[in-house]
C-alpha cells in the first residue's frame, strides 16, 4: 500500500534528523502477540482447511536524548499473517502498519509535534487515521490550537478513505476530565473533490466530583445537515453505583464515501437515547450492570436492553461466573441472547476461562432460528513477560451448521527492557 511507505518514511527520516545518529533512547518497551488458528472453512460445496499465523508487534522508545526535540518517543505497531491451508482469497501472506510516528516538544514544551502515520482522535476527527504532520500549540491559560495534514490511511480491508486531508481544533482545557473545542474537518478525493466537511463542538465537563457531563455535535458543510450528536451525563452519587444517561444521532450515509454504493442506501438519520446503570454492592464481590435505549431509524422505532452480573469469590477472587442476556428488537427483525461464562484461578500461574452462549432469531436465517457458541481456554503465565493461551471453540449458526475451531495465543509484554541506547 502506497500509504503505508508514506508513514514509514516519514519516521525513518525523522530518525536521521535527531542529532545525526546521536540520540539516544533511555527507555524502550516491546510486546507481541503470537495467534495460531485452525478451522474449517465450508465453501463451494468443499471443506478446506485453514490455519492462519498472526503476529501482532509493537515497539516504543521513549526519553529520547537528543538536541531538537523534548519529551521524544517513537511508537511502530504492526501485524503480519502467513496463512497455510487452502485461504479463501488465495493470498497466503498478509501485513500492515498500524501505527508507525515520532513525537517530540520544543520551546518549552508549548509545542508537540507527531509525524508519521497516526489516530487523531479529537473533535471532528473522531480517530481519524492518516499518514502525515499533527501539531498541538498551547497558548496559555488552559487555551490551544491542533491541527493535521496528510493523506487518510486506506484499511488492509477496506475502501479508499480519500487522498487528501486536513483539519484544526481550537480548545480551552481546564484539567484532563474538562475540555472545549470547536473544530473542522475536510477531507478530498480525486480531482480535489470534497469526500467529507464537517464543522463541529465538542465537549467534556465535569461540574462535581460526582457529576460529569460530554458531548459532540458535527455538521456536515457539505451536505448543510446534521451528521452526528452526542450527548451524555454521568453520575456516580457514591462508589457503589454509577449511571449514566445518554442521546446518539448519526447519518449513516455521511460517513461513507459519496461515491460508494452503500452511502446510496445508507440510512439517513438514527436515533438512540437511553441509559447505563453499573451497581457494586460489595466492591470485592459483586458487579451488576443493566442497560437500555430505545432505538429509531426509517424503518420505525426498536429497543436494546441488557444486563450482566459478575460474582467473585474465593482467595482473591480467584473464582468468577457471570451471566449476561441481551433483547434486540427492531422492526424487520431482532434477537434474545443468553450467556453463561467462568473463571478459575488453578495455581498462581494457570487459570481456566469457559464461555457459552446462545442466540435466539426472531427471524430465521437458512432455516435456523438458533445460534450457538462455546468456548474454553487454558491461560499458562509461561514467564513474567510472557503468556499462552489455549483456546478450544465449538459453535452452531445458520452460515455453518458446526464449526470446531483452535486457537493457541503467545503473548509477549516486555515493559522497560532496555535502558540507555545508543545506536
């Protein structure tokens, strides 16, 4: 992908700027994450097989010395895949960057720099992915400036995102939890035609200890209406309950490229308003947890509601068994779901997790009107920086009328492994 070399040069040539090979990181940590599959894979009236290797890496390096920059860190996460077996696209050898940047401050830290490819996740924003600059400059008295410029990051599996974009925020910022910002979002295709214009608000306050209010409103300049609102309180009167209430509007069809053929058929507006309440009454013991929103569309109105407890008891809580179940019901269809799972603690380095679920369709899809899905695994703290997790899953649905799968997971997490660097 031509993006992906964008946001890897951009960093490999920051890192021959700093200092001309003298910087030194003082800090640098690493993790990995080794997933090896097996399943059946029915198609074409043939079972192949299939058996997928992932690798999941990231890299850091932090406190890096050198004469430009302060507070310099790199951060790189990737994943490759080597699949052997019989792969349903034929492609036996996958791979991506998912982050890949060098951050770094100057004049007295008012400004940071990140270069590189990257999530903006503020204002109108919202987690965008792009390959280029991102400055941030802090004025004083808690006010700001940020902005972005650079190419969006096509998805390994998805569609173009555009070829151009930019974007800036101005922002007061009392503390972490209280923030303000008015923001602007443009991004461009081909010929510099507007994919995406968004002007919005965004908000985060907490007016008492116990009482913290957001929210988000995005206009699309393109299209002269409403893309998204949000809007949320949360309340937390002691430690042992929380609730917060909550009101989501989107179109659907505006955060789709124009030119796709889903934005034509996309919804244009969604409605969710409703509420989330989180009850411990014995903080060591007990969770319960409950939900429910009413839901809108053109199809007409629909609810989703759900609850789940967690009981824990023995040495340390050691031993956990929940149950969880959720109701969807919308108009042309909906679901029940019921789900039983546990945890064992065996020794201090070997745990049990099973997981078991059902689903119940209010309409049945090739015939079946069931679904459904279990699992076991078998967590081994092989080291401290390392683990391994064995899974075995079984499960039933209307696309595969049984399933058994295999999954074994090697899981690295270096912390501060090295000190003091010196290419």
């Amino acid at each position: 992908m031509a993006t992906s070399r964008i946001g890897a040069r951009a960093v490999v040539a920051c890192l021959v700027g700093l200092g001309g090979g003298t910087a030194r990181a003082e800090t640098v940590t690493a993790s990995s994450t080794t997933i090896v599959s097996g399943q059946r894979d029915p198609r074409d009236g043939t079972v192949h097989t299939v058996v997928p290797f992932l690798e999941l890496v990231s890299l850091r390096a932090a406190e890096i010395n050198n004469p430009l920059l302060d507070d310099t860190q790199i951060l790189v996460s990737g994943w490759g895949e080597a699949v052997a077996g019989d792969p349903r696209d034929g492609k036996s050898a996958l791979g991506d960057v998912d982050v890949a940047y060098l951050q770094g401050a100057t004049w007295n830290r008012r400004i940071t720099l990140r270069l590189g490819r990257q999530f903006v996740f503020s204002g109108t924003a919202a987690n965008l992915q792009l390959d280029g600059l991102a400055p941030t400059l802090r004025v004083g008295a808690g006010f700001g400036l940020s902005g972005f410029v650079g190419v969006p990051v096509t998805p390994r599996f998805g569609y173009s995102r555009g070829e151009f974009t930019s974007g800036a925020r101005v922002f007061w910022s009392r503390s972490y939890e209280s923030e303000v910002g008015v923001s602007i979002l443009e991004i461009l295709g081909a010929g510099r035609h507007v994919l995406r214009r968004d002007a919005g608000v965004d908000a985060r306050y907490r007016l008492l200890d116990s009482l913290a209010l957001s929210g988000l409103l995005r206009w699309s300049l393109a299209e002269t209406r409403m893309a998204e609102a949000d809007a949320a309180a949360n309340w937390r009167p002691c430690r042992y309950v929380d609730v917060t209430a909550e009101y989501r509007r989107t179109a659907p069809d505006l955060f789709l490229p124009r030119y796709s053929l889903f934005a034509v058929f996309a919804q244009e507006t969604r409605d969710e308003f409703g509420g989330f309440v989180s009850l411990r009454p014995s903080l060591r013991h007990l969770d319960v947890q409950g939900d429910f929103h009413e839901v809108h569309d053109s199809s007409g109105w629909g609810w989703n509601t759900g609850g789940k407890a967690t009981l824990r008891f023995g040495g340390g809580g050691g031993t956990r068994v929940g149950v969880e179940s959720r109701r969807l019901k919308i108009p042309g269809g909906g679901y029940l779901m019921g789900r039983a799972f546990g945890w064992q603690t065996v020794t201090s380095r070997i745990r049990v997790v099973v997981d078991f679920d059902v689903y119940g369709l209010d309409q049945a899809i090739n015939g079946y009107d069931r679904s459904f899905f279990g699992s076991g695994s078998l967590v081994y703290d092989v080291a401290p920086a390392w683990r391994a997790v064995l899974t075995g899953m079984d499960n039933v649905t209307p696309y595969a009328t049984h399933q058994i799968e295999g999954l074994l997971k090697v899981i690295y997490d270096g912390g501060r492994v090295v000190k003091e660097v010196t290419p």
